[in-house]
C-alpha cells in the first residue's frame, strides 16, 4: 500500500459526500443524515468498486487513477442510482454529476502532482 492511500481514500469519499450534500442543500431537500447517506449510497458503493477495480491503493495519487475512478464513480454510481436505488438520472443531473466529481476527484490528484514535481 502507498502511503497515501489513506488520504486519497479519505479524499475521494469526501468529495462525494460534499457532492451529495450540496445538490441536496441546493434543491432544498431534508438535511437529515440518513438522506444524505441514502444519496450517497449509490455514488460511494461505486468509488469502492472502482477503487478495487483498479487497485487505487498502488497508485492512489495518479492522474490516470484519478480518472479512472472518476469514470467508474459516475458510471457505476448513475446506474445503481437508477437500478438498485430507484432514483432519477436526469440529464442534468448527469452532467453536473459527471463535472463536479471529475473536477474534484481528478484535480486534486492534478494538483498534488504539480506540487511534488516543484519540491523534488
């Protein structure tokens, strides 16, 4: 295991959680915890899957990791909302979804690397 891997875990799993909490926020919804963790659920089940998929643990700083689990959260989190979870995947919703997240989970990795190439 890399020795960041605890903070890129705790990382992504804020990033979707801050996801979840502001559209929940922005549409008004309960900010009761169980709503939250209910909307979350879809989102955080597929950043596991994603980072077994691609065993972020090795590389858990990585760009190209950090798109991978962007693309597999978004996917995977989109279907098992509409699958399992039985909530809507509107088309803005997916598009927000998909920049948000992709921003977040990818830009902190982006901006990491640009900060250790300037101290080594």
């Amino acid at each position: 295991m890399h020795r960041r891997t605890p903070l890129a875990a705790g990382l992504d799993t804020a990033i979707v959680v801050a996801f979840v909490a502001i559209g929940r926020r922005n549409h008004d919804e309960d900010e009761a915890v169980s709503g939250l963790i209910s909307t979350a659920a879809p989102f955080l089940l597929a950043l596991a899957v994603a980072w077994a998929v691609w065993r972020v643990w090795h590389q858990p700083t990585g760009v190209i990791t950090g798109a991978r689990v962007w693309a597999t959260t978004v996917v995977l989190g989109m279907l098992l909302r509409r699958v399992l979870f039985d909530d809507g995947t509107a088309t803005a919703f997916v598009v927000v979804a998909t920049v948000f997240l992709g921003v977040l989970l990818v830009g902190w990795r982006a901006a990491l690397t640009v900060v250790d190439a300037r101290t080594t």
